[in-house]
C-alpha cells in the first residue's frame, strides 16, 4: 500500500505497485459481487488417522472461479477480503456452509466426521465469533466437537494475551482450536502451553522435502515431541509421497493431509470418497 502523506495528501507509486493495487480493486470489486451473488465455494480435503488409515475430518477451503479473472487463490484473495472487511461475512458463509454440509452428510449415513474451517486473524478477534459458533452449531443441532477451527500460528502469537481469552471461550463452548502453519510463525513456548488447543498442523513446508532434508526431519521430529509432550495431537499438512508418509508415522505423528490421499474435493466427491470405507494409509 503506498503511504499518503500527512499534510499535502502527496501520493506516489512505483510501477509495480500501481499494477497490484489495480488489479487488488479489480478483485476486491469482484468478491464484493462474488459474495453477494454467493458464487463462493467450499472444497474439502480428507484428514486421515496415521495410526489407523480411518477418515477423520475434512478441510474446508476457499474456492472462487470468476468469469472474467479465470480461478483466484484464497492465498491472493484473503488477503484483499481482510483489508475491504470482507472477510467477516465470508468467514460467516464459510462457517455456516461447512457446518451445514456436515450436518447434510451426517443425515445422509456419512460416519461422523470432523470440519475444520480456516479462521481469518480478523474473524478469530472479532467480539461476535464465539457467540455466532454456538448459534450457528445450535441452529444445525450439531455438537460443537465436530468443528474444528484452524488458526495460523502468526495469527495466535500476534496478540497472545488476547488469544488465550478468545480460545478459552471457544474451549468452553466445545469447539477445538488448532494452529495452522505451525513451525512458520514465532512460538513462544510459553504461551503455546497457555493456548486452549487440540493439535499443531506441521507446515507442508516442512514436509516436502523431508525424504532427503536432515534439518527438515529434525524439525518435524522436534514439534512432534513438544507436541506430545504438552498433550496435544499433530497433523503434518502437504503428504504427497510414500515416503513422506513412512516418515511421519515412524515420528508418531498422529493424523495426515495431502495430496497422496486426495486433493481438496467438491463436496460430492469427498462424500464418494468418505464412503470407500477403507484403510487409507496404502
Ligand atoms: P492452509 O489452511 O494451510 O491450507 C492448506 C493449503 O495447502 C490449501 O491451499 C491446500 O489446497 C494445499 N494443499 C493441501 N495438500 C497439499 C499437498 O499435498 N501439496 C501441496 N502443494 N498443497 C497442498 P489453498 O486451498 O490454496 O488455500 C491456501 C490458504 O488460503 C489456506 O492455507 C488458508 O490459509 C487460506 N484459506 C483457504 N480457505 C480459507 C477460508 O475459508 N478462510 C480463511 N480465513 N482462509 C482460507
Ligand atoms: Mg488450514
Ligand atoms: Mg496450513
Ligand atoms: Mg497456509
């Protein structure tokens, strides 16, 4: 953002930041639409047992194809749905159709599952989050261990004070917590100890090269240890190959996500998916 100053409102740009701001109100104007014509989508991807190959949960993600823009990346419009003050209303729909495809799975003889919705640092500090949870989970008559809400590890540690507030709440109403991205951000361990959360999502940074990277094997031994160590669960994100697999079960981690098992799927799909009841693991 180029900074304005203060007292003759002189304004100057780069070339390059020219191009982006035009094209972020180009897709900030297409998501206001995209929302209000409800032309958001929600994928899911699978989130397996290591220990016993069992289906467990599912990832809700963002997905937008714009007629004109072609297909935009969460990664691209987050961003722009939290400096317009979108995302409050998105991360709202998100919320409530995740919950709601969940409850309509359940209905339909799906096995129990866990949904785990991504959390906007925005949303997860805004006054109204714990209450509209319960409201949408009582609406749904769902129990509230079936959420899951991810929250990246930047996002808790930006103001941990005030996260352990907001995550004590969610933890008395039932929801889980569990921080995204973990390993990415700046952890204080001491404040990880005082988070209400039920698992750390191992980055699939870490993850892809694991195989041949001595350092990268250190670090996912390391966080699953502390892990453990402090009770909670681990998921390694970004599992593409068998061998990252053997790798993460040989470390004890408990759970699974990644490419080797399923990309993020239309919800069909994923119920076609969940109902090849099977040991997913090979
Ligand atoms: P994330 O929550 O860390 O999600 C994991 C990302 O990794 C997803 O990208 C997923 O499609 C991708 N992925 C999964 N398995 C693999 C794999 O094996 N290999 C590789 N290379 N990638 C894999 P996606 O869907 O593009 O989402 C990007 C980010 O956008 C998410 O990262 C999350 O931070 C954000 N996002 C997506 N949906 C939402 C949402 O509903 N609300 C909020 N606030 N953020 C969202
Ligand atoms: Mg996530
Ligand atoms: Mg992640
Ligand atoms: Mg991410």
């Amino acid at each position: 953002r180029a900074k304005k100053d203060g007292r003759n409102g002189y304004c100057f740009f780069t070339p390059q930041m020219q191009a982006r701001s035009v094209r972020n109100l180009e897709v900030e104007n297409a998501l206001r639409q995209a929302v209000a014509r409800n032309q958001l989508e929600l994928y899911y991807q699978p989130q397996i047992s290591a220990v016993d190959g069992k289906l467990i949960g599912a990832e809700a993600l963002l997905r937008w194809h714009n007629p004109e823009l072609g297909f935009i990346s969460p990664a691209e419009f987050i961003p722009i749905a939290e400096e317009s003050g979108l995302i409050l209303s998105i991360g709202e729909w998100v919320l409530r159709t995740a919950l709601t495809q969940l409850k309509s799975w359940i209905d339909r003889g799906m096995s129990p599952i866990i949904v785990a919705v991504n959390l906007s640092a925005i949303q997860f500090r805004h006054a109204t989050l714990p209450q509209l949870v319960s409201t949408i989970l009582d609406e749904l008559q769902l129990p509230p261990e079936f959420l899951e809400l991810e929250l990246t590890e930047s996002a808790a540690m930006h103001d941990p004070v005030a996260a352990i507030d907001i995550m004590n709440n969610l933890h008395g109403r039932g929801v889980r917590m569990s921080i995204d991205d973990f390993g990415t951000g700046y952890s204080s361990l001491s404040y990880l100890k005082k988070f209400k959360v039920y698992k750390l999502k191992i980055d699939q940074s870490f993850v892809r090269d694991i195989s041949t990277d001595p350092e990268d094997k250190a670090i996912v031994n390391a966080v699953i240890q502390m892990a453990h160590s402090l009770g909670l669960k681990t998921i390694a994100e970004g599992v593409e190959t068998e061998s990252q697999l053997d790798f993460v079960r040989s470390q004890l981690c408990d759970e699974v996500q990644g490419y080797y098992f399923s990309k993020p799927l239309p919800a069909a799909q994923f119920e076609d998916f969940a109902r090849r009841d099977r040991n997913m693991l090979y």
